[in-house]
C-alpha cells in the first residue's frame, strides 16, 4: 500500500511540475536600436501595440479555462493537471510593455512626434 501511494505522490508532483507553458518574453533593449528611424519605430510601436492586446485576450480565455478546470476538479483530480500555473502571459505582457517604452523612448530623442 505504501509503495502505491509513494509512486501515485511521485507521479503527481511530476505532472503537476510540468503544468503551464514558459514564458518567452522579448527583449527590451535590441541591438541596432539606435540606427532605427522614426518610420521603423513606428511600425514596431504599432506590432507591440497589437502583440500585447494578443496576450491579454489569451490570458482571459486561459483565466477562463483555468477557472472551469478548477472547479470541476473538486470531484476529479484530473483536472488539476491541466491547469496552467506558469502565469506566461503576463510575463510576456510586461516584457512586451518595457519594450515599448524603450520604442518610444527612442522616438522621443529623435524627435519622430508620435
């Protein structure tokens, strides 16, 4: 019965170890920044504009599924298995903004006026 119980516990620290996905966030400060001009700066503020409103609609739907899996694993304890812990979203949300003020810093010292 112990040795059960002892592989079941094994097992589920395992799995539940490898619940949610790893953040990927991008890099503030990118090499060849500062030979950027104000039109690519532009397109860029405009790409983190879109990727950050990406990330935040995942990570209500995540919010969501997270949620549902939680309550219905109170009777099973499947569930808990796919619920993801990680919070990458909101790792990549704040990388993504940092990047952006570092954008539009730039495009305040050369004077793009956007």
């Amino acid at each position: 019965m112990k040795k059960i119980m002892c592989t079941s516990l094994i097992v589920a620290i395992c799995l539940f170890g490898c619940t949610g996905t790893d953040a990927n966030p991008v890099v503030a400060h990118q090499p060849g920044d500062i030979y950027k001009n104000c039109a690519s700066l532009r397109m860029e503020t405009e790409m983190l504009d879109k990727q950050i409103v990406i990330r935040k609609e995942i990570k209500k739907a995540k919010g969501l599924s997270n949620l549902i899996k939680l309550v219905s694993s109170y009777s099973l304890i499947v569930p808990w298995l796919f619920v993801d812990l990680k919070n990458a979203e909101q790792i990549e949300i704040e990388a993504l903004q940092k990047r952006k003020n570092v954008v539009l810093a730039l495009a305040a010292e050369k004077n793009c006026g956007f």
